[in-house]
C-alpha cells in the first residue's frame, strides 16, 4: 500500500480519503476547515497537517478534491502549496470539477518540478462517493495513469484515461451536458402527467422499460414527483459545472443550446432558494 496524501475533505473528498484508508493506504489529509480534518482522522486513522506542503511530504500520490479552479490553484501553487513539498517521481490526481485550462496549467507547473499530473474529474455525487463506485475520467500520460490506477480503484467502479491532461474534464462536460438535458426533459415529463391526470409513478414504473429510461428516471423521478430534493447534487454546483463548459465550447465552437437554457432555468431555482437543492428541483420551477 502506498503513502498518499488528500487535499479537501467535503461531501466527496472525506468519503473518498475514507476508501483509500479502508484499503490499507497511509493517509495524511488536508481540509481548509481544520476542525474537520481532525474528525477525519479521528474517524479513520491516519494524519492531518496544517497546510497541503506538509500533508503531502513523503507521499507517491497526492489527490485533492476541492471547489473550484482558484480553490485548486490555492492547494497547489505558492508556498505551502502541494508543488512545494511534493518529492520527485510522485504525481498529483486532481477529482475536482474544474476546467481543462487549469488542468493544464497546473500539469505544466507540475512537470517543471519533476511530477506527474493526473486530471480525474468523477461521476456519482455524494452516495458515489460514500459507496465506492465512483465513476473517474482522467486525462494525462499513459505511463503517469497505470502509477494511480490501482488507487483510484479504492473508491471508483470505473475508471478510464480518456487522453492527453484536459480530457478528463472535458469528458466530465460531456457529463453534464447530457445529465442537463435529462433532468430537464423528465421534469417536463412529470410536470405533464400530473397536469394530464395520470397517476405520476406508474407512469414513471412503466416508461421506465422502454426507451424513455435513464439513471435519473430510476433515481429520481419518484422524488421529483414528491418535490423531494434534500439529497444529490446541488444546483449550485451545476451551474458552477454549467458554467465550466458554456465557456469551453464558446473556445471550441460548440453550439449547446438546450445547456445553455437549462443554466438559465437552474438560475431560476436559485432564485427561488433551491441553491442547495438537487439538481432534479427543475420540475419546481414548472409547478410554482
């Protein structure tokens, strides 16, 4: 087992850390929150440290698991961050939803210094991460990706190099453009059989044979109906992910316009109050 360390401990980074424990790995965390890195270790072993330079001494892989592309420069770059204190040969596996533009920044910044860099954005939310089926798309060298594999597989029921650093994010927009679509056409869904007088859930049981079926529909579609949405995916975080790739394909040319709507209609549920809702409170903004 390896020494690793785990920048970011929220709802799918302490989950995923827990796994790389479970499997026998040294785990060393860092959270931003101090206090909840120390009920991490106090829950699965291991040390925490004071900042990313620190946990990552000694490691072979450094993953992190954090906001945003600042939250991952802040862990990264600077003085105490993970380029600091990271040994030669070790590589560094980012899980966060971010672009493929600071992916490559930061394979850059790694590869000056003699390390490895891995983007490995996941699929499955919160019960993905607390279950261990994580679905990982990653993006860098061939080499570089059989060293992290074998870990990785600690949390995830999939997991595949898509291609060069960025794929794997882009991969990940690829992800959300369809999930976009899906959670806004069985909103739409529901809506309408409720207005047409069915009874919502044999509806849903029995389209859900045919083509009309998706992950979404199984999922969710019987919360959706029950305006239920106190688990999953915040709609915060998809639009901060929706936002991610309407900018990537206005580089890439793109045309996206049912993501590009469904932003506007999370926007809505945003405005509602829903910020912290799941993603499948689209049909909310159909039935106020």
């Amino acid at each position: 087992m390896a020494k690793v360390a785990f920048l970011g401990l929220g709802v799918m980074g302490g989950p995923m850390a827990g796994h790389l424990a479970k499997k026998g790995h040294d785990v060393t965390v860092y959270n931003r929150t101090g206090a909840k890195a120390e009920a991490w270790v106090k829950a699965h072993g291991g040390a925490h440290a004071s900042t990313p330079r620190e946990a990552v001494r000694g490691a072979t892989i450094v993953f992190a698991c954090v906001g945003n592309d600042d939250d991952l420069r802040s862990v990264v770059l600077g003085d105490d961050g993970a380029l600091a204190g990271m040994e030669s040969g070790a590589v560094f596996v980012d899980h966060t939803t971010a672009s493929a533009e600071v992916a490559r920044e930061l394979a850059a910044a790694a590869a000056e210094k003699g390390f490895g860099f891995i983007d490995a954005p996941v699929s499955g939310g919160q019960a993905g991460a607390e279950n261990g089926v994580l679905t990982v798309m990653c993006g860098g060298e061939a080499g570089t990706y059989a060293k992290v594999e074998e870990a990785i597989k600690a949390y995830a029921r999939a997991c595949r190099l898509m291609g060069p650093v960025g794929s794997g994010q882009l991969t990940k927009m690829v992800n959300q453009i369809c999930i976009a679509g899906l959670v806004q056409g069985l909103s739409e869904g529901v809506h309408f059989a409720k207005r047409a007088g069915l009874d919502v859930e044999a509806v849903l049981e029995v389209i859900s044979k045919g083509a009309a079926g998706s992950w979404q529909m199984e999922n969710r579609g019987k919360t959706m109906n029950e305006g239920k949405f106190d688990f999953g995916f915040a709609v915060d975080w998809m639009r901060k992910d929706l936002g991610i790739l309407l900018d990537e394909a206005r580089r890439n040319g793109a045309k996206l316009p049912v993501s590009a709507l469904v932003d506007q209609f999370y926007a809505e549920v945003q405005a509602m109050g829903g910020r912290r809702w799941d993603t499948s409170s689209l049909v909310a903004r159909l039935e106020r």
